[in-house]
C-alpha cells in the first residue's frame, strides 16, 4: 500500500511541474512569456460604417493581433450614448480589466467614469475626444487644431482672403471645439473672411444634409463650406446639388473617406480635406498592451499629423479598397 502512495505521489508531482511549464508561456523560439490572465477592455461609440465603423474594425483587428501574438485577451463594447458607454466603463472596471482604451461619445459626459477608472488604479488610453480632466493615462488622437488652421489657411489661399462662409460643426466635444478653434484662428488673419452660419451636423452625413438644406434657404450668397468631417461634407454636397446652387465653390472634409478622395480626384465640389485617419486606434490598443503588462508610457500624448489632401498628393493616399 505504501509503494502504492509513493506511486501516486509521484505521478501528482511530475503532473504539477509539467503544468507549470506549459503555463509559462515561453516559446521554442524565444518568445517572451506574458500572462494569459491580462485583459483591454475597450469603450467605443456604436457605429457599422463611416469613419466610426473604420475605427471599431481597426480596435478589434489590433486586439485580435495582440491576442494571438502575446495572448493578452480584450472586451470590447460599443455604446450609442453617453450613458450607456459610461455603464460599459464601469462594467470593464468591476470586470477588472487592467487597461481600458475609450473614444468617449462625448468629452463632458464621460469625464467622471474617466475619473473612477483612475481612481480605481486601471490605467486609461484616451482616443480621438479627449476628456475634461486629467483621468487618461495616454491621449492617442489626431491633430485637431491643425486641421482647423491647416483648413483656414486653404480657404484663404483659394478665396484671396475675401468670402462667406459656411461652418458645419460636429457634437459637443474636444475635437469640436479644437477645429474650430483651429479654423477661427487662421481666418482671423484676414478681415475678409466671414463665417455667416455655424450649425451642427452631429458627424452625420444625414444631420448634415437636412442642417445644410436649412442654411441654404437662408444663405442667398455663399463661397464655401468648413465642414469638420468627410460624412458631414458628403451630406452638405448632396444638399447643394438638389438645391440647384452654383455659388458655391467649394467644401471641405476632415478624415480621409474613400468618397472624398474620389471627390477630389475627380474635381468634385470637396476640393479638400485633412487626415485624420480611424488607424490611429490601433496606436491606442498597442499603448495599452503595454500599460497592461506594466510598462510605462513611452510618451502621454500622441497625436497624428493632419496632413492636407488635394488634387495634387490625393493618389497617394487613395485605397480603392478601404472600407471608409
């Protein structure tokens, strides 16, 4: 009987250490071993298609990456308004994620469960909006203000400094307000230039459309429009051709839509836009692989250049096959 329990003992032993090394996650080629148990949870606006639904696409594919690459496992969320994204939030943190990546649906209302991430030790990657206080761990976003000088600049190159302008915002938030800024800033260098109606469009190229229809009738003279978004350009074009309206010269983007580049290819009424490309989230899932693993940031905010896009750079940056 005695043999018999140094028998079994034996076995239990060597099943424990043959556990702990294939536990351990090192690999025949010298992979670095990381722990299984890590999770990103990930807090995006709902969205299938547009610049949104390019976003989403991007988040998941980098989480799936990461998953497969360093075994690092993701939640991913998608909420359609403030307060269901903020339940989303604290659902990952009583999930006990160890790193949350959010583009918050809107800046002020998402501030407070920015703050309980921080406030319960979870690191935050911030990406595109940016919150009302000092919650983010890591601000991953493109260069709004940029696009807003970098659009006031072009309007005043193409009109000689002198025109009526139309200006189609985007909701209440950081990247909002920072392109107009942006453009406000640079079209105050000339006393030409007037922005003669300012609406929102809500990001939507059907807002748009129906906000643009309105401005028509009771705009009789305008030279241009400052639109904050390439759906929200889209949306104001088709308004302009069913109205009939010649006077207008031209529109505006800001992203980088496949429609807006063919736009412009073509010598369509959007002449322009200005990066600022859905990829950038898969910059922010990468920071936060690494905050996951403990690992401070090489840098706390990121921001993506906002480079123009005109008839002369256009092919360089057109994919036929995008999915935005």
């Amino acid at each position: 009987m005695r043999k018999l329990w140094l028998f079994l003992l034996a076995l239990f032993v060597i099943g424990l250490v043959a556990c702990g090394e294939e536990s351990s996650g090192d690999s025949e080629d010298g992979g670095d071993s990381v722990d299984s148990d890590l999770t990103i949870g990930i807090s995006l606006p709902s969205a299938t298609h547009g610049w949104m639904g390019a976003l989403i696409d991007n988040a998941e594919s980098q989480a799936k990456e990461i998953q497969e690459a360093e075994g690092i496992n993701y939640i991913m969320t998608n909420a359609a308004d403030p307060n269901s994204q903020a339940n989303d939030v604290d659902d990952l943190i009583s999930q006990d994620v160890d790193v949350i990546v959010m583009l918050p649906i809107e800046s002020a209302a998402l501030s407070p469960v920015g703050q309980k991430v921080k406030d319960a030790g979870i690191p935050l990657v911030i990406v595109d909006r940016e919150l009302e206080n000092d919650a983010a761990t890591v601000v991953v976003k493109g260069d709004n203000e940029g696009i807003g000088v970098n659009a006031g600049e072009y309007f005043i190159d193409k009109l000689g400094g002198k025109g009526k302008i139309v200006e189609i915002t985007g909701p209440p938030s950081s990247v909002t307000e920072q392109r107009g800024a942006g453009f406000k800033e640079a079209i105050e260098s000339t006393d030409g230039m007037e922005i003669i109606a300012s609406q929102s469009g809500d990001f939507s190229t059907e807002t748009s459309l129906e906000v643009m229809q309105n401005i028509l009738q009771a705009q009789p003279e305008i030279d241009a429009v400052f639109t904050q978004d390439d759906g929200m350009a889209l949306g104001v074009v088709q308004a302009i051709k069913e109205a009939g309206r010649e006077d207008i010269q031209f529109v505006t983007g800001a992203g980088g839509a496949k429609e807006v580049f063919e736009s412009i290819k073509d010598d369509g009424l959007i002449s322009a836009t200005f990066l600022y490309s859905p990829t950038m989230v898969r910059e922010g899932v990468k920071i936060a692989a690494e905050l996951a693993k403990g690992e401070d940031p090489e840098e706390t905010m990121v921001i993506m250049e906002a480079t123009e896009i005109i008839k002369d750079n256009v092919e360089e940056q057109y994919d036929p096959d995008s999915k935005f």
